[in-house]
C-alpha cells in the first residue's frame, strides 16, 4: 500500500489494493498535496492560537492604558529599550499594532478556511475512487 504523511492507502484487512485501486500520478498528486495541506493546516492552527492570544494582550493592554492619567509619560517597549512617549502618542502606536495584529489574524484565518476546503474536497475525491483503501488522518 501507499503510505504518506497522514495517508495510508491499503486493502481491506490490510492487504494491498486491489488492482482497480491503482494509484496513478494524478491519484499520487492528490495524496501528495493533501499531506502538504495537512500539515500546513496544524501549523496554522498553532499559529492562529499564539495570533489570538497576542490580540487579547493588546486589547487589554488598551483597556488599562485608558485608564491612566493623560498626563503620565508612558514606557514604551521597543528592542531592547524602553522610552517615555506621552498617552496620546502610546495609543496611537497601540492602535496601530492592534490593526495589524488583526489584519494578520483574519488573513490567517482565511488561509485556514481555504486549506480545510480543499482538504475536504480532495477527501470527496481520494474516498470516492479509494473508499475504505484510503485513510485520510487528520
């Protein structure tokens, strides 16, 4: 049988596929494609995990920058170094990395309905000429 990252093609009980269940280039081209999606997939999943979590950081780290004097120099972070910048300028510079952190974690999230898409339809595909001689892990 073929085996690939996440994808085992056998016959039933084990013995190999039967000679209607030929992997052909094509065939091979799908598996392929559908182990490398796979595998992109969990890294996304990991990656939108970190994403969230530092959108929720600067949320509240927003939330508690309102709630100090406009007069207080804030310390800002920036390399190594940090750096007094008025309220006014600190907000504007957390506004700004809060947009981008968000614009990068719904491109990621589009990326990941892309992948679960094509991974279900090359699923539909492998299943429908494999059946059972196919197993697609996830």
């Amino acid at each position: 049988g073929v085996v690939a990252w996440g994808v085992a093609l056998t016959g039933g009980e084990g013995m190999p596929a039967d000679e209607d269940d030929q992997v052909n280039a094509a065939d091979q081209e799908k598996i392929n494609k559908f182990s490398r999606l796979n595998a992109r997939l969990h890294e996304i999943e990991e990656d939108l995990q970190f994403q969230r979590k530092s959108v929720e950081e600067l949320d509240d780290l927003s939330d508690e920058l309102c709630l100090l004097d406009d007069d207080e120099p804030i310390k800002y972070h920036f390399g190594e170094c940090f750096f007094d910048v008025e309220k006014s300028k600190a907000e504007a510079m957390l506004e700004e990395l809060q947009e981008q952190k968000k614009a990068g974690l719904a491109a990621s999230e589009d990326e990941l309905a892309q992948i679960q898409q094509t991974l279900k339809d090359l699923k539909t595909q492998l299943y429908a000429k494999f059946g059972s001689n196919i197993n697609l892990e996830e």
